[in-house]
C-alpha cells in the first residue's frame, strides 16, 4: 500500500519512555518529524512485526484493486517474504509488492519494515522499479535509510492516537511521506469484508502538496482500503487476504 510515491537525543523507545512526566502530550509525540535525522539501536528492533493494525508474519499476502479516474483496472499483491535485508545495523522484513495493469506488470517493489520494542512499525527503504513494455523505466523513489542522508520512518504508530502526526519516510526530493492519525474508530467495507474499528490516517507529501490519501487499516488485517481525496480520485481496496505465520 505505499502508493504515495531526531540526530534525536536517544533511540526512541527510550524517548517514548521518558515522556511520562508529561501527561499533556500525546504519546508518540517523539515519533520522527520531517528531516530531522534519528539515531535507532539494532538491539531494540526485531522482525516479527505483529503491530495489530498491520501484522507481518511471513506468507501474510494482501491482493488489492485500484480504480483510477480513466476507468481503468489495477492489481496490487503485497506479500511478506522470509526474507530479511539489513539497514543501518538494523534486520528488516523484505515485502514485496507488485502493480499490474492488464496482467503487465509496471511496478515492483521491495520494502523493508522492522518493528521497535514499543511496537513502532518502521519503515527503512524500498527498491522499486516501473516497466514499461517489460522493461523497467524509473527506479524514482528508491531509498535506504542512512544512505545519502536518507532517514527511516514510522508507517503505524505503536499507539495511534487522534492527531498524531510522524514522518513516514525521507530522502530529499524523491520520498518525503508524512503520515497524521484522523481517527481509530473508523467502519470500513471493502470486497473482503466489514471491519469497525479501523485506523485512518492522512498521508501526503510536500512533493506534491496536492495529493492527499485517506488509509485505513483494520485490526489483525491490515490495510484494507486506500482513497485519495485530493489531487486525484484513485480508490485501492483488498479484495483477499491471507494471513502468514
């Protein structure tokens, strides 16, 4: 589902923890900002990612449809794989994503995504490609955290809370997300099913100030449906999901 295409003082579980005598903020307000960059230690991460609004076992597999405004039809497959692919020190879960129009692939990607011991899903690069008639046309968008100055991210809060806000990812002028929490109590009905309680979350990037996207993600599942409000009228929604283990 990532279609939109700090140095901090201590890593930051132990800035998480030491919010405390601070009632007034909302936790997770020490989350990643804009460019700031952020010091993480290996030892606080793993990749057994089992956040639950967006778990990642091993053979979990997401199957989306996109409808965009000429009518046309997109499928997007996101599968986590068993690999892992190390940045910055840090043992990354590799998920692979591939957009196909028409049985044709145009895009695949490689995302890798750790998990912090508060339960902080991190977002830490990706390597992706687009085809055109078979042959790959732009590798735009590629980033690795702490290569170039690269930063990683965080794509779910351990705690979503209304209005927090958190940089999703960030390598100057190619992958500049921002996500915000708009609500936790959302009810959602996709092609795979009805789901209440769902995190919704507002992704946009100073890239193009234009586009904004709607997320929601549904407890134990994950992403289910992806709507953009603003510069576009594209609507991704899972029509099939397999859980991994």
């Amino acid at each position: 589902m990532r279609r939109l295409t700090l140095i901090a003082v201590i890593a930051l579980t132990a800035v998480t923890a030491g919010c405390g005598g601070d009632d007034s903020k909302p936790r997770g307000s020490s989350l990643p900002q804009g460019s700031e960059p952020v010091e993480l230690d290996p030892d606080d991460f793993t990749t057994e990612i089992d956040n639950a609004y967006w778990p990642m076992a091993p053979g979990s597999r997401w199957v989306y449809r996109e409808a965009g405004v000429e009518g046309g039809q997109t499928r997007v497959e996101v599968t986590v794989t068993k690999r892992t692919k190390t940045v910055m020190g840090i043992a990354g879960r590799v998920v692979h994503d591939v957009v196909t129009e028409d049985g044709e692939v145009v895009e695949d990607t490689l995302d890798w995504y750790a998990q912090d011991a508060d339960g902080n899903v991190w977002y830490l690069g990706e390597d992706t490609k687009e085809y055109e008639n078979g042959k790959v046309k732009s590798t735009a968008g590629s980033w690795e955290a702490g290569v170039d100055g690269a930063q990683a991210g965080v794509i779910i809060p351990a705690h979503p809370q209304l209005g927090m806000k958190y940089r999703q990812e960030y390598y100057e002028g190619e992958a500049e997300d921002q996500g915000e929490v708009l609500a936790v109590d959302e009810k959602v009905t996709v092609p795979f099913g009805s789901f209440d309680h769902v995190l919704k979350t507002k992704d946009s990037t100073p890239l193009e100030p234009a586009l904004v996207e709607h997320k929601f993600y549904a407890r134990g599942v994950g992403p289910v449906l992806a709507v953009t409000v603003s510069g576009g009228s594209d609507r991704e929604e899972l029509v099939s999901f397999v859980r991994g283990s």
